[in-house]
C-alpha cells in the first residue's frame, strides 16, 4: 500500500508466464491486477513476460522506456 505514491514510475511484471498454461494465464493477470487495485495502484502497466523468448521483452522495454 506504501508503493502507491510511486504509481507512476512503477511497471509491475510478471515473468515466467511460459510456465502458466493458456487458461491459468489470464486468471493470474486478473488476480494481480485486482491486488495492485485494492493497494493504490490503478493504471499501473502490467505485463507478462517469458525471458526466454526475446520477442516477449519487446512489451517490456517499451513499458521501462515511457516510464523513466
């Protein structure tokens, strides 16, 4: 909840979603997004990644790149 002050420097990523089926995927997005919800952090990017495909960090660099 203290976090929320830096809601608008912050990106939250969740890594290793290679290893969540296609239909658990969505479900953990959902959750995390209502988690970062109840603490503060509305419009926060959030974004899965598999570090093992570099295609995937694609979102992830352009996401680093507009919040600093």
């Amino acid at each position: 909840r203290e976090f929320h002050r830096h809601r608008d420097v912050t990106v939250v990523v969740l890594n290793q979603a290679d290893r969540l089926t296609p239909a658990e995927l969505p479900r953990v997005l959902d959750d995390l997004r209502r988690l970062l919800d109840a603490d503060g952090l509305t419009g926060v990017p959030l974004l899965s990644t598999a570090a093992i495909d570099p295609a995937g960090m694609v979102g992830l660099r352009g996401a680093m790149e507009r919040t600093v």
